[in-house]
C-alpha cells in the first residue's frame, strides 16, 4: 500500500489540476473514428459487468450511453438476471456480442476487457474487488467498500499495488448541489465549523417485494445459492433476505447504516476536508430485531463521532433531530444538502448554482458525470472523483459505528495506522472468517 504521505501529496497536486477541464472526454481524432461517429475499437473501453440486481442495470446502461464504452460481457449466478443483462446489453448494441458468465473468474480472465463495474452483495466486494485488480481491470465498485474494515483495507491495497483505476458508486460527489454545499463549507463561508450531522435512513425497506416470503425453502434451480453466499456464512435459502433485501442480514449487508455511510458520511468528509483521515473516537447506540430474525440489521441508531481536529459528527438514522442528508454547522452558518434537497443560513448560497470562482480559494473536484469520470479516468490514469482511498475513510465511521453498537463501548481510533485501540475483542470485529474454500486475500 502506498504510504499516506505519497497519497496525499499525489491527491493535492491533481486537484490544482482538476478544474472542469481535468475531466474533459479525451479529443478522438476523426480519422480514428468508426462507423456512425462512434470511436474505433482501439479508442473504446471494453467492460464487463458482474451484477444485475439493484444497481446493476443502472450503472450498465450509464456506460452504455458513452460513446467509448462497450460492455462485452455480463457475469451474474442467478441465470433470470443474467440472462435479462444479455438482452439488456445485445438489445443496445444489436449485434447478439454480449458474452454470458455465471463465474466471474473466467470474465476477469478475458484479455479483451479493460474494466468491470461490480454490483454485487457487500459480502462479495473483497473477493471480486481484489481479483480484478490483480487481473489488470479498472473498476467501478459499489458501496460500502466492503463489508469489513479488513476487507476495506486488503481492497485499497490490491488496487494501489497494481495501479488500477477505481470509482465509487458515490456518485452524490458529481452533483451541482453536494459539491456547491462542500465548496461553501471547505472555503470558510460558514466560519470554523462546530459539529456535522449526517441523517440516515432508519427501519428496512422492502425493495424486492418479498417481505413476506419467509419460509425455509429450496433455492430455485436458477440460483446458484452456493456461489451467491460464497465467503459468507452458509445459511437456509429464505426467499425474502437474497435479492436487493440482502442487506438487512448482517451475514450478507450492513443495514442501513453501511447502505448509505458511503453517501452522506462520504459528503461530510468532502465538505470538511477529511478525506486523508477518519474519527479518533466513536460510540454509537442501536436498537436491533432479535438475533434470529429474518431480518437483524439494526433499525434505528445513533452514532456519535469525533475527529482529532475535536470537530464532532453526529451519524443517525430514526432519529427527529437529525434530518436526512449532510448538514454542517458553522460560527457563521450552517449548509444542508440532500438529493434534490439545498438549504443554507444564506439565501444568497441558496440562489447560486456553484460557488463564483472569485471565492473558491480551494478548488474541489469538479465532475462532468459519475459514470463520464471514471472512463475519461481509465484514459488519464488520473484519480477518480471517489478514488478507494476515499471510498474507505468515508465508510469508516459506518464500520466503527456498528463496532460500538455491538460492543456497548466507546471505539478508540488511530486514522494513521488504522487500527482500533486497546480493544482486542472489537478488534476482532474488523473482519471476520470466510467459510471454505474461500479465503481472505
């Protein structure tokens, strides 16, 4: 893993550089193009994409509508979505290429890919995450990093070691409104800030329409249930707690606190600068079904953090006093920004669409699009809007959070050396066993 210090340095010299212009689509000559404008095939990214439940299908068709993309081939173990991912795919580019695969080894194996997007259950994140970069693919990977601090960490160092691009699925960093809220607050309009608040979804939702389908059953034979647990614990086929609903079982998902830490935590830390450290300090409180049930992902939590700056960061969800998205409350102001959502102690902060360049004496990074940044990256080698390293620290908070709520003790945290201080029993909880064969890389 590059040292800290390395990071920071490389991270502070491309955002002077990284203007509007830094993510400007490479110029293709037109004698390169191909047929109908598009680029030829030695100017288009060749991906692949492992995932076609929630997230997946979005992702696909954002880098589908990219003239220097191309997806190739689609990788799923449940055969209904994969085969709906080859229609998807082979529908938009009418020409039947889209290979199909229900092991993503033998994809990442593929010379001819360049890039994967991954959109698979958190306890697949670690496992794929690491092969790919091993395999020489830049990758769009979902959040939360991972499912385990451990797994977070093995993750940012396979892609450093092997110089891969990664993007986030934080894609709220390439949003007018989430970067005009983190520009007011890095360049001082609200004064020094006192506290940060960051409101979270509370209780679960039932996104796959099977709330109900509780029994004990076999798995439909188009499932490899197998392979879709994987490293986790093996546990009964319940139809209610696999697809999109896995994340309300703490032996697949991390509940709605490491759902959405990667998305409002992650634009906290933008705001405040944060990207190169994390909380010194964490406890936090739950309130979770019982043991056994279906679903055991806490429903309501408070998690209270402070950074070593002494600044503190209220994490909540099911909570009044706190209100969803990022807010950060200063001497001489508060900001608030949610999706669709921007209010301000100002009404003049609220009227304009981006901080005036006069005022931006620090200079964020500006996206043209989430999806648009990470191939206009893969050709500059440069870093994406929300690179792994960023990816980590801002789910951080999340992990430790659930640390404190399961332990009933306050987390003492090195940002530095990434270890939890004086605690060996939450320590332990960084990671956890994978069952066999499958080992931690």
């Amino acid at each position: 893993m590059l040292d800290k210090e390395t990071i920071r340095r490389n991270r502070r010299e491309f955002i002077k550089r990284a203007t509007a212009a830094v993510a400007a689509p490479t110029i293709v000559p037109a004698s390169a193009l191909g047929r109908g404008g598009k680029p030829a095939p030695s100017e288009r990214i060749t991906m692949g994409v492992v995932g076609w439940g929630m997230m997946g299908p979005g992702n696909t068709r954002n880098f589908m509508n990219e003239k220097d993309c191309q997806v190739v081939a689609a990788c799923d173990v449940d055969k209904a979505h994969l085969e709906a991912a080859v229609s998807t795919v082979n529908g938009r580019y009418r020409d039947g290429g889209c290979a199909a695969y229900s092991d993503y080894r033998e994809m990442l194996a593929r010379d001819d890919i360049d890039a994967v997007m991954l959109a698979v259950p958190d306890n697949w994140h670690c496992l794929m995450s690491v092969e790919a970069a091993k395999a020489g693919k830049d990758i769009y990977g979902e959040k939360p990093l991972a499912r385990t601090l451990r797994e977070q960490q093995a993750i940012v160092k396979a892609v450093q070691e092997n110089g891969r691009v990664w993007q986030t699925g934080s894609w709220q960093r390439s949003v007018d409104n989430f970067l005009k809220g983190a520009e007011i607050v890095r360049n001082g309009l609200i004064g020094k800030v006192s506290r940060v608040e960051v409101g979270l979804p509370a209780g679960h939702h039932d996104f796959a329409g099977t709330k109900d389908k509780v029994a004990v059953t076999d798995p439909p034979e188009r499932l490899d249930y197998e392979a879709w647990i994987g490293p986790a614990q093996m546990e009964p086929y319940i139809e209610a707690r696999v697809h999109k609903n896995w994340r309300w079982n703490y032996n697949i998902g991390g509940g709605q606190l490491l759902d959405w830490i990667g998305h409002h935590c992650d634009i906290a830390h933008w705001g405040m600068g944060w990207d190169d450290t994390g909380p010194a300090e964490v406890e936090g409180e739950g309130e979770f079904p019982v043991p056994d049930a279906m679903w055991n992902t806490a429903t309501k939590y408070r998690v209270e953090c402070r950074y070593p700056d002494g600044t503190p960061m209220t994490i909540a969800g099911g909570h009044r006093d706190i209100r969803g998205g990022t807010r950060w409350i200063g001497e001489d102001g508060w900001v608030q920004v949610n999706r669709g959502h921007f209010s301000a102690s100002d009404d003049a902060w609220v009227k304009m669409k981006r901080l005036p360049e006069a005022e931006r004496r620090e200079e964020l990074y500006y996206s043209p699009g989430h999806h648009r940044n990470f191939l206009d990256c893969i050709k500059s080698r440069k870093p994406t809007i929300t690179p792994v390293d960023v990816a980590h620290r801002s789910a951080v908070p999340g992990h430790l959070g659930l640390i404190a709520m399961l332990t009933g003790r306050k987390i003492q945290w090195d940002p530095v050396k990434e270890e939890i201080i004086g605690d060996e029993a939450a320590s332990e909880l960084m990671g956890r066993v994978y069952r066999g064969p499958w080992a931690m890389p």
